[in-house]
C-alpha cells in the first residue's frame, strides 16, 4: 500500500503544476461520491480518444490491467509509438505491459513514485484512477498557458476571459462555480452562439442548465457526456477533477478560436504601435511646419535694413527688437528643443517596434530645422549690430544738423545788410577823411571777412558730412549752404570792388584816425575771438567713456586759463578807445560818435565779455554732468560686468558637468532621470540670474553704451550659452527617456545596461558621447564580437556599422549603441509574424475579407486595417478580398502602405 501523508497517499511526483493540483486521493478520503464522478468522467475521456482506434472500455480498472488498452490510450493521445506489447494471458505478461506504459508516462517528465505495475494489474480503483489523472494532467492539461501561468490557472484564466460578458456566470474554481450549468452554456454560447439561446436559462434550474449544455456540447462539439447533472446537483461540492477534465475538452474543441484571438491580439497590439507612431509624426510635422514658418516671417523682419529718419522711430525698432529676443524668441527656442526630443523619442519607438525610420516631409527634416534656425540666428546678429550703428548714426546726424544750424544762424546773422554795405557809392561824396575812413573802415571788414572764412569752410565741411552720412532732410542743408557759399562769393567779389574804389580814392584822402584803425584792428579778432568762445561754450558734445569727457573738462580748463590775457587784451582795447576820447577832448575835436572804421563798439566786447563769463560756469556744469552720467555709464558696465562673468564660467562648467553625468553610471536609469530632472530645475533656478543681466544689459543699451572693457562676455553669447545649456540638459534627460523606453521594451536588465554603459565609456577616451569607428571596433571585441582585421571580420564590422551610422557620419551614439545591443539580444515581432497572425484570422486564406477583420479585431483597428489594404489580386481571391501581405511588410517598411 501507498504511504500515507497528511496530504493522502505520496504515491507520485511530478512536475511543480503536478504537484499543486494532483491531491485526489485526499479529496476521495473526504467525499467518497467523488469517486463516482471521477470513475465517469475519466471512462468518458478515455473512450473520446480510445473510439478513435475502434475500441472502449467499460470499467477503468478492470479494462486497464492487462495493460494494452492503457498502451494504446498513450499512442492515440500522444501521436508515438510504444513498445510492442506482450498478448500473453499470465500475470507477468500484464505487468511488463503496464511497466511499457508506465516508463513512457516517466520519459514525458512525469516521475511516478511507490507505484508500480502491480497495483493496475491488481485492480487498485485508487490508484488506477489517480494514473488516468495523471495522463489526462500530462496530455490535456499541461500545455494550456495564459499569460504564463500554470496549467490549472491558465485553465481557469481562460474559462474567466470567456464568460465574463455573461451574467450570473462568475468563475472562480473548477468546482461550485459550475454547479447550476450556465458556466458551460457560456463556453458553448461564446464560441457557438448559434446552438444556444442563453438568454432563455434560468440560474434556478441547474439541471436542466447542465443537460442542455452536455447534449449540446456530445451532438455539435464531439464532446462525449463525461458528467451526470444529478450527481453534480446532487453533490455539495463536485469533484474538482472531473470539471477540470471535462472543460479542458472544451477548451482543445475552440482551440481553433483560441488561435485566432491570439493572433487578433497580436495584430492589434501591431496596429496600436502602428497608430500611435502615425500621430506622433502628424504631431512632428505640424510643430515643423509652424516653426518653420515662424522663422519664414521672422527673418525678412530681421534682415530688414531700411533705416528710419529719426532716433525715436530707430530706438522703437530697438525696442521691438529686445521684446523679440525677450518675449517671442525663448518659447521658440523651447519648441526647437521639444521637437528634437519629440523626434528622437518617435525614432526610438520605431527601432524598438522594428519599424522603419521616419522620414520627415521634404523640407520638415531636423537638419532643415537646425539650418532654418541657423539663418534666423545670422539675421538676428546682424540686424542688432545695424540697429545700434543706426541708432549711432542718426546721433551723430542730429548733432551735426544742430551744429550746421547753429553756425549757419550766426554766419547769416553776421552777413546781413553786407551786401547794401559793400555796394553804397558813399565814398563818392565824401570828404577826404570820410574816403580815409571808408578805406580803414573796408580794411577792418576785409580783417573781418578772412576771419569768417574758417567758419564758412566749417558750414561746407558740415554739410558734406551730413550728405554723406545720408541725412534725412539733406536736401533743405545744401540749399542753406549753397546759400552761404554763394552769398560768400558775392561778398568776396564786392569787397574786392568797394576795395579798388576805395583806392583809386584813397590818393585823394590824407589821413585816418590811426587811433580808430588801431582800435578797430584790435577789436575785430579780439571780437571773432570772443564769439568764437562763446560758439564753443555753447557747443554741444557727445562722449561714449570717462576719458572723453575728461578730455573735454581738461581742455574746457586749458580754456579758462587763458582768461586773464584775454581780459588784458580787452582792457587795452578800451584803453585805445578811451585814449581816442582823451585826445578828442584834449584838442577840442568833436566826434561822430561812431568809429568810423567798426562797427565793434567797447559796449558791444564789454556785453560779449560778460555773456562769455556767464558760459563759463554753464559748461562747468554741463561737463560736469556728463562727467557724472559717464561714471554712471561705467557703474552700469562694472554692474553687468561682475555679473557676467560670474554667469559665463557657470554656464560652462554646467555644460561640461553635464557632459560628465551622461557618461556617468550612478544608480537605476530612474536614478539618472531624477536626478538629471533635478540637476535641470537647479538650472531653470538660475533664470533670475539671466533675468538680471538682461535688464542691466536693457539699461546699458539704454544709456546707449556700445562698449565694455571689464568683460569679455556680451549679452549675445550668453542668451546662446543659456540657451544651448537649457537645450542640452533637456537632450540628455531625453536620451535617459530613450534608454528607458529601449530598456522595457526589450527587456534589457539594468545590469546589461551598466555593463553596456561601462563598456562604451572605457573606449570612449575623449568623453566626446560618441565612439569613432576604431573605438566602436575595440568596443564590440571586449564584447566577444568577431570584428578582428580580417576579411570576415571586416564584413561582419562593415555590417554593424550599417546599422548603427546609417548616415556615415563615422561616429557611434550611446543610443545607437544601445539600439544595436537591444535588437542582437532580444526578439521583436516581424512581418512574418503578423503575416502568420492574419493567416489564422482568415481561416488559411491567402486573402481576408473586411467582413472577417471587422468580426475579429476591435472597430477602430478593423476599420484602419481596411482603409489600408490593398485588393487582393491573386488568382484564388474573392469579390472584396484584402492583401494582408503586403499590408503586413508595409507595417515593417519592406514595402509601400
């Protein structure tokens, strides 16, 4: 006898699923009337598949102890053959049958243990039974799989699935859950729904339930009636086995549909990546699209050099300009950057799905992208480059405009009523001293006019430049000056005549109030030189730095020092005056009042003098200003100067650590993306950093300050650095992403990954992120590729590289690595197996109708399948049939959609 444990008898072992579910002699001890089900059940199995080689049995152990009807129940159910049996009629004879059969049931994995030939050929009702529950375990039962799991959960996972849109059907076990019969209507009624009416069953008439579910299962299905509905009714809990072996009967009689939704599920789980991936580059290509067409509108804008003619309308494009950079540009720049990542993901996900690389539409490519924001950028330089030349030059045009203005006004009031001067014929009837007079009187103008030379040729100088320089209003400044040059000619062509006359006449005069001449010789340079004065007090001045105006105050000061001379000029020129009035006194002469040869008189250099004392201090002020606006000036670049270049080496050395990180193997790929999401928020902290250097860079531009001595860094390379770190911490964060979606996809382990990583770095010397080719081939040698430098190697190496730098740049990514490593050792679904899957659905057609994908797959992926196939054209189609085939390889990019 079998030894008894708490378990019941250890008469066998077997395999782990053997072990959990073979408990049978336990649960006879328990309900002795589950014998009788068992008894029933295993005689019906056995007959299903014994009827097959024209026999049957009647009593289980009695038909099996010769051993041939067991023998050949194992040939049918297996497809193998056994041993030759024995056809003696003496015990020995049935035990080495029953041994044949037993040693076959061992070579199929099943270890059989304190049982032997002696207990069937004796008859044992327990033991026999419990053999036939191991046969039916090991051939009807073992392979059923959901999911990877077990052969009884797999079993039960299965039945759930199926009867799970029925109602009052809840399946839990293999025992209560199918005692009022609706459980095996629902089998039937999911698989055949023509042979039953479920909706017509009641929950409270089981054994009407179980009959019709037997009779219709034996008359339509070829599944004999291997329970009785009394007994199951009858019984509190039916026998476990008894279920499981009947509905596994049913589960091999739909296998054929059973095939056909797997292969369904792996189409849609195709068609879903397939969608997916379709979306994601409608996605690519619209965000393309409207980025690139930003920058279509943007750049004309920036290359734009129509100057305007004022500094209020330049200084608003200036403005216009810093919103661009501040407000329009950086979302673009995000948008740049997520398109890159948006476009690296999509790649991934179709290496990983085994699909073909996306193509962008013409013109949509990253590169195309890149090159666009390229163009965009050289306009962007430029344009701010002009705008703060312009801006420059219309500065420089206003000071000059009011500088000609200035001088033209004094010039013009200078020349007013000299020309009715210069032509009078007074001379003619004047007395000799009058015609004296008159003489010294045209030498003291001529004095005059040579000193108004210089300013005149300052006005022609100044309106030249203004041309040059492409005033605005050019036209009404050479009119002026033409004015004045042609006025001044005039006067040069009077004065000479008025000059002859008055010496053709001057033989008939004899003398000149040397007194006045001299007087009037002083006072006219000392009088252009005190209006000269009083011209640069008031001249107005545009410096860019502290020295400028510094020189300006030094010579300002040179200036004053020369006062004291000029003031001792001015009082010997009155002394004349006054010694003119002494000697007129003195002999009795009565004066006209007038000199006769100036019109400069000492009020006149008297009021001048004073006006001049009274610049003086003005321009001490105005210097003075500017000397304090200049040192302002230089505060604001110190200021942006102290920061910058604390910013600058920070943005570098977050570039280089960056660079760092994502050749660095510190924990889990989840670790690295954490910790690179934080290291990228410390960076996005920093922006108020950058935000203070724009507006003290706003302030300097401002101020109009064109130059920085205390820096090397400009506002322009630091937005670019600030703008390529934000680029690239997101690229690695990124490339982390990628490695993930590889990762799970593929089923890599973070070991592989860490032993890829570490692999790549070692040869990586240069930490540049990419492996050149010889690197590369260094690489998958410590790997145990057979690279080496022969002819085989050389084609093996050259069919690597294809893979991994389809471009030939001659450079290997990490992510290409990890792509190529992924797909050496893991598997994906190909053509071929989609190909297999929709043979199934199409019942071994070479076509398949939409009437057959719209009843296998879901509706939204039934009906995109359908748009998408082509006719079928082969000499077996029907009316409406759809090529899977080429449908399929398109999937996988071996043919046109």
């Amino acid at each position: 006898m079998p030894a008894f444990t708490k378990h019941g008898p250890r008469w066998w072992t077997g395999h782990t699923y053997m072990e959990q579910e073979n408990d049978w002699d336990r649960d006879l001890l328990l309900d002795p009337a589950w014998e009788k089900q068992q008894r029933k059940t295993f005689t019906a199995w056995c007959n299903s598949h014994l009827r097959k080689a024209g026999t049957q049995i009647e009593n289980i152990e009695e038909d099996f102890r010769d051993g041939l009807k067991l023998m050949l129940l194992l040939e049918v159910i297996s497809g193998e053959r056994l041993p030759k049996p024995e056809r003696g009629k003496m015990r020995v004879h049935k035990i080495n049958n029953v041994n044949k059969a037993l040693d076959f049931i061992a070579s199929k994995g099943v270890k059989l243990v304190s049982i032997g030939a002696e207990e069937i050929v004796d008859g044992n009702a327990k033991m026999t039974l419990g053999m036939i529950w191991t046969i039916i375990l090991r051939f009807a039962i073992q392979d059923i799989s959901v999911e990877e799991t077990s052969a009884k959960e797999g079993l039960l996972l299965w039945c759930q699935r199926k009867t799970a849109p029925y109602k009052n059907v809840n399946v839990q076990n293999f025992h209560i859950s199918w005692k009022d019969g609706l459980a095996f209507n629902a089998l039937i009624h999911r698989h055949r729904p023509e042979l039953i009416d479920y909706d017509k069953l009641r929950k409270d008439d089981p054994v009407t339930n179980l009959n019709n579910a037997f009779e219709v299962a034996e008359k339509y299905l070829d599944i004999p009636k291997m329970l009785d509905a009394e007994d199951i009714v009858g019984t509190l809990r039916p026998d476990e086995k008894a279920i499981m072996t009947y509905v596994s009967c049913f589960y091999h009689a739909f296998s054929g549909a059973q095939k056909a939704e797997t292969a369904a599920n792996r189409i849609c789980k195709v068609l879903a990546v397939n969608q997916e991936n379709e979306h994601l580059m409608e996605d690519y290509e619209k965000l393309a699209s409207d980025l690139l067409e930003w920058i279509r509108r943007t750049i004309p804008w920036l290359e734009n050099r129509a100057p305007e003619k004022t500094m209020a309308e330049m200084q608003q494009k200036l403005e216009d300009f810093r919103d661009y950079r501040r407000v329009h540009k950086p979302p673009k720049v995000q948008e740049k950057c997520q398109l890159e990542i948006n476009f690296n993901t999509l790649q991934t996900k179709l290496r990983l799905s085994n699909r073909p690389a996306f193509m962008p539409s013409e013109g949509r490519m990253v590169s195309d992208i890149n090159g666009a924001w390229h163009a965009l950028e050289g306009a962007e330089k430029g344009y701010e480059e002009w705008l703060l030349n312009e801006i420059r030059r219309l500065e420089r045009l206003d000071h000059l405009a009011e500088k000609f203005r200035q001088k033209a006004a004094i010039h013009e009031s200078w020349t007013d009523g000299k020309e009715a001067m210069l032509t009078q014929k007074d001379y003619e009837t004047a007395s000799l001293s009058e015609v004296k007079a008159l003489l010294r009187k045209h030498e003291a103008f001529e004095s005059d006019l040579a000193a108004h030379q210089d300013r005149v040729e300052q006005i022609a100088a100044i309106a030249q430049e203004l041309n040059e320089l492409d005033y605005y209003d050019s036209p009404s400044v050479n009119a002026r000056c033409q004015n004045i040059c042609q006025q001044w000619d005039v006067l040069g062509s009077l004065t000479q005549s008025r000059k002859e006359s008055l010496e053709r006449t001057e033989k008939q005069l004899e003398s000149i109030d040397e007194l006045y001449l001299e007087y009037a010789k002083r006072a006219a340079p000392f009088n252009n030189w005190i209006e000269g004065a009083m011209e640069d007090l008031q001249d107005m001045f545009i410096v860019h730095n502290i020295e400028e105006i510094q020189g300006l105050i030094t010579a300002h000061e040179q200036f004053k020092s020369t006062l004291p001379e000029a003031n001792k000029e001015r009082k010997a020129i009155q002394d004349i005056q006054a010694e003119v009035q002494k000697i007129a006194q003195y002999n009795g002469i009565k004066l006209s009042g007038t000199n006769p040869y100036t019109t400069i008189t000492p009020e006149s250099i008297d009021s001048k003098w004073e006006q001049a004392q009274l610049l003086v201090p003005q321009r001490d002020q105005a210097l003075q200003e500017e000397l304090s606006k200049q040192q302002s000036n230089d505060h604001l670049r110190r200021k942006f100067a102290t920061q910058a270049n604390i910013v600058g080496p920070w943005i570098q050395t977050k570039m280089e650590e960056i660079g760092r990180i994502s050749i660095e193997m510190n924990g889990t790929l989840e670790d690295q993306l954490t910790n690179l999401r934080e290291y990228e928020q410390s960076i996005i902290d920093y922006k108020p950093n950058i935000d203070q250097l724009e507006g003290d860079h706003q302030l300097i531009q401002e101020a109009l300050i064109f130059d920085n001595k205390y820096t090397a860094y400009t506002m322009e390379h630091l937005r670019v650095g600030w703008e390529q770190l934000l680029t690239t911490i997101a690229r690695t964060i990124n490339e982390i992403e990628n490695q993930i979606l590889t990762r799970d996809a593929k089923g890599i382990s973070q070991e592989q990954l860490h032993e890829y990583r570490a692999s790549f770095n070692h040869f990586d010397k240069d930490h540049s992120g990419a492996l050149m080719a010889e690197e590369f081939k260094a690489c998958l040698i410590s790997l145990g590729y057979d690279v080496e430098n022969d002819k085989q190697g050389d084609a093996e190496f050259a069919r690597i590289m294809g893979i991994v730098d389809p471009n030939n740049s001659g450079a290997v990514t990490f992510q290409a690595f990890i792509d190529f490593m992924s797909r050496e050792t893991t598997d994906t679904d190909t053509a071929d197996q989609v190909i297999a899957s929709f043979k199934i659905l199409a019942g071994d057609k070479n076509f398949i109708t939409a009437e057959e994908l719209r009843r296998e797959l879901p509706p939204d992926q039934a009906e995109y399948c359908i748009a998408r196939m082509a006719p079928y054209t082969g000499p077996d189609g029907a009316p409406g049939a759809l090529d899977y085939m080429s449908f399929s390889t398109a999937l996988y990019g071996e043919s046109d959609l």
